[in-house]
C-alpha cells in the first residue's frame, strides 16, 4: 500500500532570473512499513521534499497525498491536527523542550491530542531506546545521542503513519550517528512504521530498504 | 430494572419542572402589577419554556446523528470499506471517534495486507526454489542415463560417479539452507538470545572456515577482547557469521587476508568482517542480501545465494543490522551489529 504520494510537486522561491527550483518536478511513491533515504548534497531540495510530506510547507505546484488524504485539501488548522495525528518528526538538533523531564517530553504530543498514553507501549519505547532509568533527568543532561533518542521516543509516541527523520545524526559523531540510525530503523520496523530519512551519510543510507537521490531538486535515481 | 429507574427520574424531572414553573407563574401573577406587565412576563416565561424545548430537541437531534454516522461508519468497517473521513482532521469530538475509528481499520486492513503479501512471499519462494533445482536434477538424470549405458570404461565410470556425487551435494546444501531458512521464518526454531561473549561465538564461526582458508593461504586474524559481550544466540549467531566468513575467503584471492575486529558502543557491538576480495560494486551493496541473489562476478564460484540473506535474517531477527563498505578490488568489509 502507497501511504506517501507526490505528484509533480514544485517549489520554486524567488522570481524571474533569481528563481531558485527548490523542487522542480517530483515524482515519488513511498510504501507503507518501509524505511527510504533520501540522499543528495546540500541545497538539493532535501529538507523541503521532507517538509513538504509533512504537511510543513505547501508545494506550488502538484499534489501530495499521505495516508489517503490530500494535503492541499486541508485548511490551517487541519493540517497542524494532521501533523498531531499522523506525523513523527525527528530533527537534526532534537527540538526538545528543555524544561520538561524526558518522559514529560516524551509524552507531549499525546497531551496535545488529548489522548490518553498506552502504557505498554511507551515502556517497551523506552526499554529499546535505553531511556527506561532517564524518565526523571532533563534534555540537557543527556548527551546528544541520548537526546536524539528521546526525540525518536516521542516521535513514535503517538503511533504516527509516518516518520520523517531529517539529518537525525547530523550533530554526532560516527559511532553515535550509527547507534541512532540502527535503534531508528530496528524500532520502525518493530513497530511497522513508515520511515523517510535525510542523510547525507552513504554508510547510512545502506541501511534503507531504497535510497531517493536528489540532485538540482529532481529525483536522479 | 435500570429503564423503570429512568423512567422514574424521567417523570420526577418533569413534575419538579412543572411545579417550578406553576410557582413561577403564580408569583408572577400574584406580585406583577398592571395586566400588560403580567402578559409580558409570561409571554417571556413561555418563550423561555419553548427556548429549552427547542435547545432539547436539537440536541437530540445532534446525538441521533451522532449516532448514525457512527453506525454507518461501522458499517462500512465491516464490509471492509474505507470509511468517508471528511470530518477526520476537525478538533471535534467526534472527529475524534473517526480517528480512533479509522486507525481501527487501518490497523485490520495492514493485517490483511500483510497475509496477502505473505501469500506472495511464498508463491515466489516456491518458483526460486523449483528453480534451484531445477538444474541439478537435469544434470542427474543426464548423468544416470549415461552411466546406465553399457559401453563406458571404468574410469569414465567414475569420473561420472564423481559429477553425480557433486550434484547430490549441491542439492544437499540448497536444502540444508533451506531447512534453516524455514525454520527461521516459521520461527519453529526460536532465538534464544541473551547476552554471552562473542569470542565463543566467534571462534564457532572461525573453525568452519578455518580449512578452507588454509587451502587458499588466506591469513584468518581475529582482534577481539574475551571479556566483551553482546546480546545474541551463540549458534545461530555463529552460523550468521560463519556465512559472511564463507563469502570472505571465496571471493579473496589466494594469499590474501580476512581481518575479524569487534568493537564495543554504546547501544550496539560492531564485528567487522574485513577481507582483500575483489569487492562489490556500489550498486549492489543493497542486492547482496537478497534471496537467490548472485553477482555477476560471483559467477565463477560455487553457491546458491542463500548465504547474506541468511545471515541477515538471522542478525534483524535478534533486532541488530548489517552493512557492506567496498571497495572494487580491494576488498569489502561486512559490519555486524549485535545489541550490546
């Protein structure tokens, strides 16, 4: 089953001679349950495919649709509950919020949907992602992978269709990037999770069922 | 019981309200001087009166419809439709109950999905395997009828004998994989995983090749701490690697050397296999692991292209990971992840 579909997706900024084609013409279908990697150097419309799936940034031109529901349809405040709802996301400086505990942070996205925490659930989260004897610290006393690991934590929080992953390891080194990236793929699967990551690591874009590489913003292969 | 209770509730409510509204009237009638101040104030009470009438009715209304579209929702989930979510991303309530509703039904139809694509898995794993032996068993009955022929000298003979022999073991070898493969996915044959030193496993792996790479002059080292562990199933874990190790010393040639180093993080134990072979290309790196693949360079050996996918299979199912690094001609590293 397709659960990510763009259609002829552009984004262009600027105007006339200083136009800049951030997309230009994005054909992409992502199956449900797989893990994709997206690849290509900076600048080549990366961030903004991704922001774009998210219900982040509207594209001026084509379609997208994610799990049956066509984005341009949605108005404003449809789409932040769309992203409530339906979307993880995970991002190269974590974006937690430092005043809150790791279990406080973890649960958020849940209290703003007013749903209730499945108990089991978020301890085995937990469990995997080695966090079970940090619920009570702060973000900042964690190290960055540590960090990194409670925003994947929250990001799968509430069940979301999907997962957008967008440079997760760019702020570690090797040995941390490639922690992060194997506990990201091992709990997607687990879980049946549809995961799209940005990387600029080729070492880690092998551990995607397919690898998108982009290039001026169009797919080259 | 609990409807006469209601019953009950429903009748005092609406005496109580009568009586309220009786007095109401009967105060205002009593103290309200002037007729036309009386009338106003009753027309006023009556108004109010209509006012909650109506305000009840239309919430009556809102909960049957309420309902309804409940109803058919699941109806809808029932016949295994899709459910209409127009209302799905309002901050309502009952977009709410859609919500819970809808991740109901993707949740049974994933389900229904994945028995589909199973169902796939294995017509597909049929066709591989009658493939498979295909082959052989050609090269069998080719042999038989030769051999079963009378005018063939004793050394022939043999030298036929021997072909035969070699097409049993591949046979033998093909099932054995498949047997392992099998009881893997069946899951007949469960991980038992827990966290034990790897040296042991290592060394299981090692002894396997160990002949095979004597015979090629490869130089077989290994760097690992004996106080390191990881999470894994020492059998199957050495079987995993013992695979990998298989592909290093075939595709190296003779003289060349196979490295085995571990490496203890955080989160995950990294053994990396390291050989001086002709490599995989870039492309391919993904490929290598999938059932039945087998690289055009590869050709020249012997094999099925069970191995990778194999050991695969066996590091996800203990929740760790592979990755290939290559080198065209210099060689390939496989890096096994084991959960620390």
């Amino acid at each position: 089953m397709d659960i990510i579909t763009l259609h002829h997706v552009k984004k262009y900024y600027g105007r006339k001679e200083n136009v800049v084609k951030a997309l230009d013409g994005i054909d992409l279908t992502i199956e449900q349950g797989t893990f994709t990697a997206i690849v290509g150097a900076s600048g080549s419309g990366k961030t903004t495919l991704l922001n774009m799936m998210g219900g982040l940034d509207v594209p001026d031109d084509g379609e997208i649709m994610v799990d049956g529901v066509k984005l341009s349809g949605l108005k404003e405040e449809q789409l932040a509950v769309f992203r409530r709802k339906k979307v993880g996301f995970i991002f190269q400086n974590y974006n937690l919020i430092p005043t809150l505990t790791v279990e406080e942070n973890i649960l958020f996205p849940l209290e703003l949907d007013g749903s209730a925490p499945d108990q089991g659930y978020l301890e085995e989260i937990t469990q995997l992602l080695g966090l079970k004897d940090k619920l009570d610290a702060f973000p900042e006393m964690l190290s960055g992978g540590g960090q990194q690991r409670v925003a994947i934590a929250r990001a799968l929080a509430v069940k979301p269709a999907i997962l957008l992953a967008d440079e997760p390891t760019g702020n570690l080194d090797s040995q941390n990037g490639q922690n992060v990236a194997g506990l990201l793929k091992m709990t997607t699967e687990l879980f049946h999770r549809t995961l799209v990551m940005i990387t600029h690591n080729m070492e880690l874009a092998q551990l995607a069922d397919r690898v998108v590489r982009l290039q001026d913003g169009r797919i080259v292969s | 019981m609990r409807e006469k209770r209601d019953r009950v509730i429903r009748f005092g409510m609406i005496l109580v309200g009568t009586v309220l509204l009786g007095g109401l009237l009967y105060t205002v009638w009593i103290w309200a001087p002037g007729s036309r101040i009386r009338y106003l104030l009753l027309l006023l009470c009556a108004g109010l009166c209509l006012l909650g009438l109506l305000g009840n009715l239309w919430q009556r209304r809102q909960i049957c419809r309420f309902t309804d579209e409940l109803c058919g929702t699941l109806d809808d989930l029932i016949a295994g439709r899709k459910p209409e979510q127009y209302s799905y991303y309002e901050d309502t309530l009952a977009a709410k109950v859609y919500g819970k509703l809808l991740q109901f039904y993707d949740l049974m139809s994933e389900e229904r999905r994945q028995s589909r694509q199973d169902k796939q898995v294995i017509q597909e794993l049929v066709s591989d395997i009658s493939h498979q032996v295909k082959t052989p068993v050609a090269n069998l009955q080719m042999f038989l009828g030769i051999l079963q022929s009378q005018e063939l000298c004793e050394e022939k003979r043999a030298e036929f004998l021997e072909m035969t022999a070699g097409q049993i073991d591949k046979l033998d070898f093909l099932m054995q994989s498949l047997i392992k493969m099998s009881r893997l996915e069946t899951g007949t044959f469960a991980l038992h995983v827990e966290r034990t030193e790897l040296q042991g496993t290592i060394a299981e792996a090692v002894n396997v090749i160990w002949a095979k790479a004597e015979a090629k002059d490869i130089r077989l080292s290994v760097e690992c701490d004996s106080a390191l562990t990881a999470r894994h199933d020492p059998k199957w874990t050495a079987e995993a690697l013992g695979n990998l190790l298989d592909n290093a010393v075939k595709y190296t040639p003779k003289g060349g050397s196979v490295l085995i180093s571990v490496r203890p993080w955080q989160f995950y134990t990294r053994v990396d296999i390291a050989d001086t072979g002709i490599g995989i290309l870039e492309e391919h790196c993904h490929e290598v692991f999938k059932r039945f693949w087998r690289g055009e360079e590869a050709a020249s050996q012997e094999g099925v292209g069970l191995g990778l996918y194999l050991a695969q299979e066996i590091i996800t199912k203990q929740r760790g990971y592979i990755s290939v690094k290559s080198a065209i001609g210099k060689g390939t590293t496989f890096s096994v992840y084991l959960l620390t």
